[in-house]
C-alpha cells in the first residue's frame, strides 16, 4: 500500500509541533484523533447521562471494545486481558493474588522499577517471602541472562518478576528462553512468571499467546500513545486459577437477579473493580487503530530499531558521549553517559530549554532519549549537535 509520508502523518500528533520528542519511554504523545474521541466521549456522557440505561450501554460496549482493541495489537484473546489503571498496578494483580506461604521465594532482576521493587518487598515483610535479586545489568553487552536466571532459581521459587525490555538500558531479554527455563526447573511448585511491559508493549511486536508469560503487565499511556490511566494485564488461562483477587468490586463479579454477588466473572475482568475513566478507554481504542494505519506490529518495531540504530550510532560518533550498549539497540531506548564534566540533570534541563525532552536515569546514572517508529531523523541529528555542544 501507499503510505502517508512521515511528515504528514506525524500531524496527527500535535504535542510534536513545539518540541523534539524523545520521551515515549515515560509517556507517548496522543494522537489528535484519540484526543477528540476522548472529548467526544466526554460530552456524550454529560448530554445522555452521565449515568443511565443507555450510558451504562455504552459503557459496557467501550470496555469490551478496548479489551478487543488491545487484545488484537498484543496476539491474545480478548477474555485473558484485564482492564488496569498502568503497569503497577497491573503487576499488583498477580503480586497480590498469589497465596503466598512463609519461606516461598521472589526472584526479581536488578533493573526492575522501584514501583514494583516497593510491592515486592511489602509481601516479603507481611508474608515471610525471600526475595532474590540476579545481576542482568551487567550482561548488557556480554553474558546470558537465561544462564544467570537459571542459576538463581531454586526449589522454592514461586515468581520470577522481570522486564521484557529494561527500561534504564534499553536491554531485550530473551524472554522465550526464559520462561522455558522456569517450566522446565524442578520446584516444590511451579515457577510462574510475571513481566513488566511497560517498555515492550507497543515497541516490541508482540503475541503473547505464543510468548507464554503468566503474567504480563503493560501500559496504554506509554509507547502505544495512549492516555494516561489505562493499562492491562494479560493472564495466561492456565494461570488464571492461580490467583484471588486483592480488589474486589462490581465490574468483576456476576451478580442474581437479587443484585447479590454470587461468582467471579471468567477470565480477566474478575480483576477489575469499578468505575473507571471510560472516555479514556475509547482515547486507547484511537490511539492503538492510528497506529495500525501505519503498519503492522513488527513493521513499526523494525522502524523503531532503524530509528534507534541512527541514534546510538550518531551519539556514538560524538565526543564526549558513551553509549551503554556497545552495538545499536533492538528497541528504541537509547541511554548514554556524558564525559565532559556536565552532570546528566543539567544536561537534560539545558537540553529541554532548547526544546529537546529527555530524561535522566538514576541506576546506572546516564540519560535515556526514546525514538518511535514515527521520529524524525532531522531532529535526530538536532538533537545530537545539542548534545555535542553541551
């Protein structure tokens, strides 16, 4: 097919008209026509509620389309995906839901996210639960993190709780293997795996029937473009009975004709509570359909890694600048250090007031610039002569 050239089609996402956007990784950039779906949705609930028989319609329909919605972009069906407020919270389903007993332990990556990191440690306090943490940051660029991984798991594992794509370098693990890894370890139970997607979830191309995940937590608001305050979590069916719900609320019950509580909902919307921003949801129906006007999945995620090879190698060629993964990345993260002297915090605060929105990343102390499959090569280029003149 045709398609719409670069600069015409990133029109549609007017936060780019002011500004060089390399922050997808901490929030995308909406898309105009999520932005008037969401406004659209708005008025409609005050001019036809906002709560009624034909509201509460419609609601009901808006949610299922956006399960549907999400469940086509990430390969899975549709009744597997839970409605969430983010990946933290998405990860606290399963955290939560698991019956923990005292001396079960938590294996967890040393480049997880301090919000989980924070969850995971008020289990081991309330619960008794060793937590474990395995050293994958330093197999950035040499070494097998399924081989380390295997190391650290024993016969009282009962989660392995890491990222598909880390979000301080920019590292793809080799999830497959992994999760093979788990099923294949002899424990006292088995090993189940939970994943925070929040990077992967419209970077990597994804099908998470086949990729096997138990658990699998991600975002709308970030690299699908999507508005901030809905997310999911996909459960893998096996996985499903595994868990109770922490939150319990009358979205995910089934109710009598007596309006009594009498059974959980099947599949994943027994883990949603109660009202939500629904206009929201219909901003992520919006954002998730103008990306597949571009292309599929795994075409984004190809331009994606061109985008972020341009990068890494442009800063790559730039004095005074260390990349930290010795070859191009296989996503659009894009961390570096700064050799000359200026700290990271300054740095990304002069570069913002020239118009170039990056971030600083604590552990390990670099900045990170995010590209998507609809950056600009030119403010790519801009963007490392403001770096080299830092």
């Amino acid at each position: 097919m045709t398609r719409i050239s670069l600069e015409d089609y990133r029109q549609q996402f007017p936060s780019l008209s002011n500004k060089a956007y390399f922050n997808f990784g901490g929030q995308g950039t909406l898309p105009r026509p999520a932005l008037e779906a969401i406004y659209r949705a708005y008025e409609y609930l005050q001019e036809r509620g906002p709560f009624s028989t034909e509201v509460n319609a419609w609601i009901s329909k808006q949610t299922q389309l956006t399960r549907e919605a999400i469940a086509t972009e990430l390969g899975a069906p549709p009744d597997t995906i839970t409605l969430t407020e983010n990946v933290t919270f998405g990860c606290n389903i399963p955290l939560w839901g698991i019956d923990w007993q005292a001396g079960d332990r938590i294996l967890m990556t040393d480049c997880e996210h301090p919000g989980v990191i924070a969850a995971v440690r008020e289990i081991s306090r309330r619960f008794q639960v060793e937590v474990a943490i395995c050293p994958i940051l330093a197999t950035l660029n040499q070494g097998d993190p399924t081989a380390i991984i295997e190391r650290y798991l024993t016969p009282n594992t009962r989660l392995l709780v890491l990222s598909h794509l880390l979000w301080n370098t920019g590292q793809v693990l080799p999830l497959p293997e992994i999760i093979a890894c788990c099923r294949q370890t002899k424990s006292h139970k088995p090993i189940q795996v939970l994943v925070d997607a929040a990077q992967s979830a419209g970077s990597l191309a994804l099908n998470l029937t086949e990729l096997g995940a138990d658990f699998y937590a991600f975002t709308g608001h970030k690299w699908l473009c999507g508005p901030a305050g809905v997310g999911g979590l996909y459960v893998r069916p096996e996985a499903l009975e595994t868990l109770s719900p922490a939150f319990i609320g009358w979205r995910g019950v089934v109710m009598d004709e007596a309006g009594n509580p009498i059974a959980q909902k099947p599949g994943g919307a027994r883990f949603e509570v109660a009202t939500s921003a629904f206009p929201q949801y219909v901003g992520l129906q919006h954002a998730i359909a103008t990306h597949r006007t571009w292309g599929t999945s795994e075409e984004r995620y190809q331009q994606i890694c061109q985008n972020s090879a341009f990068l890494w190698q442009k800063l790559a060629e730039t004095d005074g600048v260390n990349c930290l993964r010795s070859a191009p990345p296989q996503a659009g993260l894009v961390s570096f250090k700064l050799t000359g002297g200026i700290s990271h915090k300054q740095a990304v605060m002069q570069l913002e007031q020239q118009g170039f929105l990056l971030r600083t990343i604590l552990d390990p102390d670099c900045i990170r610039a995010c590209v998507h499959y609809f950056s600009d090569r030119a403010e790519i280029d801009r963007l490392v002569d403001a770096i080299a003149q830092l």
